[in-house]
C-alpha cells in the first residue's frame, strides 16, 4: 500500500538496460577529435594486422596450393581444389559479419574480437602444419576468411559506439583506410616466403598478429574505450 501512494520511483521508471549490454558513447566526437584520439589510432592498427593477413591468404591462395602441390586437385564433383576453396572462403567470410555482429551485440565487441582473432591465429598455425592436406586445406582456409571477414562488422560498430552516431559514416570511413593501408604489407608475404623457402614463416607471423590484437583488444582497447566514453 506504501508503494502506490507514494507513486512509481525512478527505477520503475526508467528503462532497464540489460547488464551486457554493449557500451555505447553519449557524445559525438567529430573527425578532428577522432583523428586526434589514440583510441582510433589502436584500432587502425589492429585492423591494419589483421586486414593484412586476410589479403595476404586471399591474394596467395593460389600460391599457397601450388606449392603445397594440391592445386590440380579434383575435390568435389569435380570441382578442383581451388574452385571449391575460394567458394568456401567467400560464403564464410560474408557470414563472417552477420554472426560475429550478432554475438558482440551480446557479450560485447572486444570479446568478440578476442575469440575470433584467436580462432583465426590457430587456423594459421594448423594450416601450416596440415595444409598440404587438400580438405584440410579447404577447411582451414574457410576459418581465416571466417575469423577476418568480421573485422568489416565490428571495427565499424566498435567505432561509432566509441565515437557516437553523428559523424558515423565519416569516422567508419576513416577508420576503413586502414584496409588501403594494409594492402601495402600484403607483398612483404613473397618476400619472406622467397627468403625462408616457404610458407611456415609468413603463416607464422599472421598467427602471431592475430594473437597480438586478441591482447590488444582485451588489455588495452577495452580499458581505452571505456576511460574514454566515461570521461
């Protein structure tokens, strides 16, 4: 009887946010503060390594089966190896963005990106090891595109939740030039494969700049992000 006369408090009031809901910044930073803040430039180096590493599998797939000594394989109805491969890979990473952007909007983006770039680190290694296996080599090559192609969803919703919707499309813009950036790196993968006489060395090195963004994720951008749209 107390609490209808004395009327709704404001918690029945307000709307319940869920406990797991993904931090969002209630002020709009413009480009020039975006530019000028290290939160924006950590995310562009994380998506420049693993933008780098993506294109790199993309433009030495061919490569990669070659001298694996799979590429004339018949795999599937007669579908060689490549064939087969580069449909898996491209449905894969396209569901990539869906899904990874599903589960971040529950258990938030820097999680996300920690088990994906980890699921992709280890891809990277398997396939050096079991790579000239053409099913694994198929298999294998479908988890990168699949644990790289969510960079195109997170990174953007991870920019706008830190840098609020009003200049939206121009920070996702800006942050999006890391991928131009990337490209660059992406011929120094013939240069250490013609130097080392493989691939162990060039999968090696895109395993290891996976697992770094996994710790920079969760050590350094989640704790920068949160300072920063408390502040």
């Amino acid at each position: 009887m107390s609490q209808l006369l004395r009327g709704p408090t404001a918690a029945d009031v307000l709307p319940k946010i869920p406990s797991n809901a993904v931090a969002q910044s209630s002020r709009s930073f413009t480009p020039g503060q975006v530019l000028a803040s290290p939160v924006f430039w950590l995310m562009y180096v994380m998506f420049v390594a693993i933008s780098a590493s993506g294109l790199m599998a993309t433009a030495q797939l061919a490569p990669i089966a070659k001298d694996f000594g799979i590429d004339k394989t018949v795999l599937f109805l007669g579908a060689s190896l490549l064939n087969v491969a580069l449909i898996v890979d491209s449905v894969l990473n396209g569901l990539a963005r869906p899904f990874f952007g599903a589960v971040s909007d529950k258990i938030g983006r820097e999680a996300t990106m920690a088990i994906a770039f980890a699921i992709g680190a280890a891809s990277y290694g398997l396939l050096a090891q079991f790579g000239s296996s053409p099913w694994s080599f198929v298999l294998l090559g479908g988890l990168i595109f699949f644990t790289w192609g969510e960079i195109f969803s997170l990174f953007p919703s991870t920019c706008t939740d830190t840098f609020g919707p009003k200049y939206a499309t121009t920070n996702a813009a800006l942050l999006y030039t890391a991928k131009g950036t990337s490209a660059f790196l992406v011929p120094l993968a013939n240069v250490l494969k013609n130097g080392t006489g493989g691939w162990g060395a060039v999968f090696m090195i895109a395993a290891a700049a996976n697992l770094i963004v996994v710790a920079l994720a969760l050590f350094a951008l989640k704790p920068l992000r949160t300072r920063l749209m408390r502040g």
